[in-house]
C-alpha cells in the first residue's frame, strides 16, 4: 500500500511529491503526460525559472524526484474508490493499487474558441492568462475572444499592457450597458460579427476576417471562453464543487472526503505555475501530518497548529 497515490504530474503534483519523498514517504506519481501548458513556450512568474518550457520545467523536477526513490509514471487513473483502509485506485482501466491518501492535482483544461486557424497560433500568439504572457506582447495590437462580461473584465485588465486592446465576440455580445460604456471610455473596440478565419503566418496572428468583411489587425489574441476540470474523479468521490466548479478545499487542500486532498488549477483560480507548486507543497505537509496521526506519531497540539 502506498501512503500517497498522486495523481497528475504537472508543478503542483511533482512539488508535493518532492515534500513527501522527503518524508520518507512511499509516494506513486500518475502522470497521463498532457500539461495543460504544453503548447507554451515559456512560463512565467516563477523565480529561477522565469521563461524556461514547460516541459524542461517537468524535466528538471522528475530528475531532482530521482533521489528519493520517486519515479512518475505514464499512466491514466480511471477510477477512484474509496475503502476502509483508505482507496483503491485503478490505473489505465485495469490495474489496480492501494493507497492510504490520495492527491488530486489534474487540473483544468481550458475550451479554446473554435475558431478557424486559432489552434495553430495556441502557445504562441494565442494565450488565456495575460499575467502569464501580457509582457511578451506589451504595446502590440490585442484582441479579446469571448462574449460575456468575463470578456469585458479581460479586456480592461489587458490595458495594463497595452492601449490597443478589441473585442471580438463571434457573434452578439452579451456585455451589458454599464460595461460597454466603461469599455468605450477605455477605447477598447466591441466587434460582434462571426469570425471567419484567424490569418496567422507560422503561429503568429496577423489579423482576424469577419464575416461582415472587417478585418481586425491583431498581434495576439487572449481568449475568455472558459474552462473545466481535467479529471471528473473528485465529483464522482462526492467533493463539493465551488460556484466556478472548482473543488472546495481548506487553505491546505484537504476536501470534505477522508484522505482526499486536491491542489493546484482544480482547486484554486489564481492559477500561476508558481502558486500551483506551492499548493502542492502545502497539501504535502497536510497529507505528512494526517498519516503521522495514524501512525500514533502526532500529537493533538502540533495537528491543530
């Protein structure tokens, strides 16, 4: 039996394995090797690490796992039961292993606009997170995907690093008065035609064909189109879900089902590398501590602190 079954092996899932391995603890990573920022060129944000890819970024953390005897491996967890000694967890439809915790770190996967010729610009010049990317576009020609006022917000929060910011919504806007006056005083321009074709060159958009002969120069794109959680697993352990379908955790990511933890994009919306890693890591220190109380090495005063 495992003492900790992590699922996922993007930043939140390796770094709570590192704590973990570092605790002496039998850990299993499962990794379905599909990163949510595996179309990136670079992340950001994160001290040291500022720009390297993301998949160096995976590199480099399953190497420094090596040490404490902790391997990932490629595999699909399908299914989650729990057990009186803790869960089940099955591995690619049919192998099965024991585990007294498990760690959810699948995080989301974001719902790219269909919009023709955007998916070859994904990662380059198409992005979702401005703080991620807005720098590496800073002063050029932006435009927002989306129809609602989530729409409205991202466009007005890209003016931080850009005075060239539209909105093209592929159809009739839902954004109402109050906030297309806001976006008028901020001169960012509302485009409700259906958008035809994104005109890219290698990766890189070059302008956006409506269907009502508009052409929208563009030098990069941000979309607010939603996004969803990658794995259904914790709604089928029964976990509660926040209003934005999030799973409800504690400030460590503890959830309402015994021995069940989930941390990272699932879990949280500021959704940086960075601050994923670090819920990992908080969530390894709550997982350490919960199996010390079953092993009788805890005491009341330190769980509670």
């Amino acid at each position: 039996m495992y003492d900790v079954v992590i699922v996922g092996g993007g930043p939140a899932g390796l770094s709570a394995a590192l704590v973990l391995g570092r605790c002496r603890r039998q850990v299993l990573v499962c990794d379905s090797g599909t990163p949510r920022n595996a179309a990136s060129r670079g992340l950001h944000g994160y001290l040291t690490r500022d720009g390297v890819a993301p998949l160096e970024f995976l590199r480099l953390a399953r190497e420094e796992l090596r040490q404490y005897g902790i391997e990932p491996r490629a595999a699909t967890v399908s299914a989650i039961a729990c057990t009186r000694e803790g869960f089940t967890v099955t591995l690619d439809a049919a192998e099965t292993i024991a585990a007294r915790t498990v760690l959810l770190a699948t995080g989301v996967t974001d719902r790219l606009p269909e919009v023709p010729g955007i998916e070859e610009c994904y990662g380059i010049t198409v992005h979702h997170c401005p703080y991620c990317d807005g720098w590496e576009v800073r002063d050029r020609r932006l435009v927002v995907l989306g129809q609602s006022v989530s729409a409205a917000g991202l466009a007005l929060s890209l003016k931080t690093w850009s005075r060239d910011v539209a909105i093209c919504t592929n159809g009739p806007a839902r954004i109402n008065p109050r906030h297309r006056k806001q976006l008028e005083e901020q001169q960012v321009r509302i485009h409700e035609s259906r958008i035809e074709q994104v005109d890219h060159v290698s990766g890189h958009v070059q302008r956006l064909l409506l269907a009502s002969g508009t052409v929208v120069p563009c030098d990069a794109i941000f979309f607010s189109t939603g996004q969803q959680p990658k794995s259904d697993i914790p709604r089928q352990l029964g976990c509660q879900l926040t209003r934005k379908g999030a799973v409800k955790t504690d400030h460590l990511g503890k959830t309402a089902v015994p021995g069940l933890y989930v941390a990272g994009d699932a879990s949280r919306d500021v959704q940086f590398v960075i601050v994923a890693a670090a819920e990992g890591a908080k969530a390894a220190v709550a997982i350490n501590k919960s199996l010390q109380a079953l092993s009788g090495h805890a005491m009341d005063a330190v769980l509670a602190s």
